[in-house]
C-alpha cells in the first residue's frame, strides 16, 4: 500500500469514528427533546416554539469555527429539530397547495421532512384549518420583494384575527425553472401560474418568444398538467415553470433552472398558530389598525412609533367590505409587544384609531432559506 492509500485509511477511520460519535449525540439530542416533549404536554404547552428555535440557531452559528457555513449547519439543524418533534409529538402542516409549490418548499426548508405535511389548496383554507385546529401551524405567504404583498393573505386576517395569531416568518430565495421531459427546441407550450410569467418575462422573451403561455393555478397544477400530457404523447411539447421540487415530485425533468429575472427574489411566509410566542431577542410584531376618518390620522398612528424611535419595516392596506373608500392597513414593526416601549407605543396608537390588533409577535427570520 503506498503512503497516499495508507492516508486516506486513515482518514476514512477517522470519519467513521466521528460518524459513530455523531449518531449516539443526535440520538442523546433526541431522548433529551422527548423528556422536554413530555414535560410540555403535561403543562399544555406547544412542542413547536419559535423563540426557543431562533436561541438554538443563534447559539450553534456563535459555535461554529468552520469549514461548513452557517446555512448549511442550520439546514442539518432544523432536520434534527423535525426529527426531534416527530418524537416529542407529530406535528402537522398545513400550506397552500398543491404539492411542490413554492409555500410546500418553504414549510418543508424551515420544519424539515419529519413532520406531516397537508395540501389546504387555498390561503383562507389554511387560516381555517389552524383555526379549527385540524393542523398544527398553517403557512402562507404574506409578500415578495418583486410582486409585493399578497391581498389573499391580507383578506384572511380581516376574518380570522381573532382566532389565531402570526407565530412565526419564514424567507425563502424564489428560483424558478423550466421543466418538461421533451428536448428545449421542442417546448411549444408552458404552464405557470401569472405571476411567474411575470417573473421570468425576460427570459421567456428572450428564449421562446413565440411559445404558448397558459395561465393555471399555481405553479404546481402547471407540472402536473405538463405531467398528465406528456405521459399521453411524450412529443406534446407541454412544460411548465415551477420550483425544481415539484418537478422531482411529479417526475419532470428539469431544462434550465433559475430563469427568473431578478436575482435575489424573495418571497416572505408567516406561521399561523392558535398561540402566541415569547420574546426571542430580535422580534417583530404585525399590527392592523383602521384610522378614524379625518385628515392627518395615519400620519398621527406612524408618528407614535416614529417618537418611540421603533422602526416600522413594511406597510400595506386593504379595503374595508363594509365602507366604501374606508381601508385597514398593516404595519410590522421591529420589537415584541411585550416590551414596554412597544407596549406603549401601541396602547398610544389606539387612541387614533378606530381599531387596532396586534396579529402577533415572533422571531424575525435571520436568513433566507
């Protein structure tokens, strides 16, 4: 044996010593995580908890000497976390379906492959089932950085506010790719959903100018349409813009990934829970208001937090169903409600509006997924 093979025995050894070590830790993680799950069950409390989550990541990244990276210990970290709450309890997820949607990708990025995932096909059927408490924690996207805000998810707070709270957020980095079973000069027609044409308008323009663009539902039913003719006659030339997952799930090639045109795409989700999560250190708290109707009463709400000095990063409105030209506008702002400069500053904010809620406070998200 010459000393390059000699070497690399050894090193291999070595690694399957760490291997071993690894596999008895995870698993002493594990029995640990079932006392504290039985612990929780007794005193009624949930097995998920956001803050506690954003302690143990902060913690591991402030660990962490290298060489792997920070995303890629936090994505083995969140699946030892799923596995660790398929034990305490099994935990179910609701998002807007179908399979393989971006909302499917994000659940799964930030719980992990442990837990129960369930298609809830519409935003509003996800606030229901959490309402009801059929899911666990329902997931929905609330804004992205080229579309903007998300109306569906909006709507649903005005019904479902007092039934449910926002208990976490998730970011997840949008890259969309083109996927079809046929060679890329046989593409004659893609399936997408409109706001993804929108997104890759460019690429598209440039690469199939002259192809068929058919609008569905969501990106997912575009791959399962595409799925369904390609199966009837393998030379229809049907593919479909998605994420890469639904094409591994319902067994679509992949053509060329990330044809979107803006790097850097984003799309922000919340978790929605029966509960409210405690402070973590670095929060946010998502308020709706109504003003009362006279002149300046908006620019009186936001100046209470600007003299708090807290810092507002997001603002949208809706329309009232039941005034006519009388709108609902949601703010997020830096800090948890429980801290007595937000506390303050939202008890003040009350006396300028008509109504004010508090949708919830939680773990701002660190990083995109």
């Amino acid at each position: 044996m010459n000393p390059s093979e000699d070497e690399l025995r050894k090193l291999r050894e070595q690694i399957n010593q760490v291997d071993s070590d690894l596999i008895r830790l995870i698993n002493e993680r594990a029995r640990l995580a079932m006392e504290v799950g039985k612990l929780k069950r007794a005193a009624g409390l949930p097995i998920y908890t956001p803050h506690r989550e954003a302690e143990v990541l902060r913690r591991i990244a402030a660990l962490n000497t290298g060489p792997i990276g920070n995303k890629s210990l936090e994505a083995i970290y969140r699946e030892i976390m799923s596995g660790s709450f398929a034990l305490e309890l099994p935990q179910r997820i609701g998002y807007l379906g179908p399979t393989g949607t971006f909302s499917h990708v994000a659940a799964r990025r930030h719980f992990g492959s442990s837990v129960d995932y369930e298609n809830l096909h519409t935003i509003e059927g996800v606030f229901e089932e959490v309402a009801r408490q059929h899911v666990d924690y329902g997931l929905v996207p609330i804004e992205n950085r080229i579309g903007g805000g998300i109306t569906e998810t909006l709507d649903a707070f005005l019904r479902y506010h007092n039934e449910l709270k926002i208990y976490g957020e998730v970011q997840l980095a949008v890259h969309f790719s083109l996927l079809s079973d046929c060679q890329p000069h046989e593409v004659r027609r893609i399936y997408s959903r409109g706001e993804a044409f929108t997104q890759c308008r460019n690429w598209l323009a440039t690469q199939y100018p002259r192809v068929e663009r058919i609008n569905v539902d969501s990106t997912a039913a575009g791959v399962l349409r595409a799925r369904q003719e390609l199966d009837a006659d393998p030379k229809c030339g049907s593919a479909a813009i998605a994420s890469s997952l639904a094409g591994e799930i319902y067994g679509v090639n992949c053509l060329f990934e990330k044809i979107e045109d803006h790097v850097g795409n984003v799309t922000r989700f919340l978790i929605l829970s029966k509960n409210e999560t405690e402070r973590s250190g670095n929060d946010k708290s998502s308020l709706m208001f109504t003003t009362d109707d006279r002149p300046g009463a908006l620019v009186d709400v936001l100046n209470v937090f600007k003299s708090a000095g807290i810092n507002l990063t997001h603002i949208d409105k809706r329309p009232n169903r039941e005034a006519i030209w009388d709108y609902t506008f949601f703010v997020d702002a830096l800090g948890h409600r429980s801290e007595p400069t937000m506390a303050e500053a939202i008890e003040k904010a009350k006396t300028f509006c008509k109504r004010l809620v508090v949708l919830g406070s939680y773990p701002a998200s660190q990083r995109v997924l």
